[in-house]
C-alpha cells in the first residue's frame, strides 16, 4: 500500500467521522427542531381557534338573549325551546371541558378534544396536572399533543362507531402520569422495539420526540398493543433529578 492510499484512506476515515460526529447529530437537531416549531404552530393555532370562536359566542350572548325574550313576550314556548337547543350545541363545540389546574395542559388538552370530537371520536377524559412542574410549556405541549395526535391518526383509519380514545392523567407517587388509549384497525409496525405510525416523514418525529422527553425528564414509557386497541403510558418525575 503506497504512502497517497494511506493518507487518502486517512482523510475518508476523517470525513466519515466528521459526518457522524458533527454533521449528522446537527442536521438532526434541525429537522427536531423544524417538526417542532411547526407542531407548536399547529397547537397555538388550534387554542385559538377555539378561543376565538368562545369570543364570537359571547360576544352574540347579548343578541340571544334577546331573541329569548321576544319569542317568551310573544308566548311562543316551543320557538325559545328550539332556539334555546341550538344554542346549546353550539355552545358545546366550544365549551372548555377539561380544567387540570395547569394553563398549558388546560389549552393543549382542550384544543385536541376539540378536533377529536369534530372527527366523531368517542373520549372520556380525566385530568390533573399541577400548577407548577419543572416540565417546560414546551415540552408539555409536545408532549400531550403528539400523544392525541398519534391516538386520532389510528382512529381515523377505521370506521366511526369503533373509534374512541381515553385519556387518563394524574399525580400517582410524586409523579404525572399519563395515559393515551384508542382504538385502531391492523396492528402498528415495528422496527426492533419502535412502534411506526401510519404517516411517516415529520410526523414520524412525533414518536421520537416523546421518547426524548420522556427520557429527558428521567420518565418511563411503556406502549402495549392489544385486539384493536393501542394504549401508551408514561410516567414522568414531578421533582427535578
């Protein structure tokens, strides 16, 4: 072997470490943090979505009541009966139903149940979230968005009356657990212990994502499969490590 194939192998052995070393971890850290600003986009633009039609509501909370008023002037029981039903299921599409006790968890939470009922998803939901944790707003929104997120897209593959989804989150032994259970059609794939989602590309961070929170909090994570369900459970320290 001459000394040119020595140096040249030399400086390929270098190149590849560099790529491995620098370069790659750096353009994964781009493409994160890309999917996660868009996410967070996504998530703000779902909040105020939803507040911005509890404005409109009230803001027209004047100009019903009076509507109520003329129709009982008028006697006409049964018209304020059926204006007064109107009223309520428009009200409900709007209506705050979670209250954790943690603004961030209340808006992220609120907005996804939001879109879940829009999509004809059965949900039961039941949440407390303290006031104060050292997890970031960030990483929290990321974190319950991806979840509901990921449980919707499995939903949304099979046929209406089959799909729900059931949230469940408190404080179990100085920590916030959560839990994300929904129905699904053919069982996710694998590749070694990762689960896949249906959409690959960005939406395939979303799974990464949870994982290194998960693991960025010294938290646990255990995701099980069963005969049409799909259920993640995750547990996260409430004291900083």
């Amino acid at each position: 072997m001459t000394g040119q194939m020595i140096i040249t192998i030399c400086v390929l052995i270098f190149v590849n470490l560099m790529l491995w070393i620098i370069i790659l971890p750096w353009y994964v850290t781009r493409i994160n943090m890309r999917f996660q600003n868009k996410l967070i986009n996504r998530h703000y633009d779902e909040v105020e979505t939803m507040y911005r039609k509890m404005r409109g509501w009230r803001h027209d909370y004047h100009n019903h009541i009076q509507s109520l008023k003329a129709y009982m002037s008028l006697m006409q029981y049964e018209e304020a009966a059926r204006y007064l039903e109107r009223l309520e299921d428009d009200l409900s599409a709007v209506d705050i139903v979670l209250k954790t006790g943690n603004i961030v968890a209340d808006a992220i939470l609120n907005s996804k149940l939001t879109l879940i009922r829009e999509r004809n998803i059965r949900v039961d939901a039941t949440a407390v979230v303290p006031e104060d944790t050292h997890i970031s707003e960030t990483d929290m929104s990321v974190l319950i968005g991806n979840l509901l997120d990921n449980a919707m897209e499995a939903c949304m593959q099979i046929p209406e009356e089959e799909r729900f989804i059931r949230i469940y989150i408190d404080i179990v032994r100085k920590q916030l657990y959560i839990s994300v259970t929904n129905s699904m059609g053919e069982r996710p794939r694998k590749i070694g212990e990762r689960f896949l989602t249906h959409k690959q590309g960005h939406h395939g961070f979303g799974l990464v994502r949870i994982d290194s929170i998960v693991k960025k909090y010294g938290g646990y994570i255990n995701r099980q499969t069963d005969e049409g369900v799909f259920a993640t459970e995750i547990t996260l320290p409430l004291v900083k490590l």
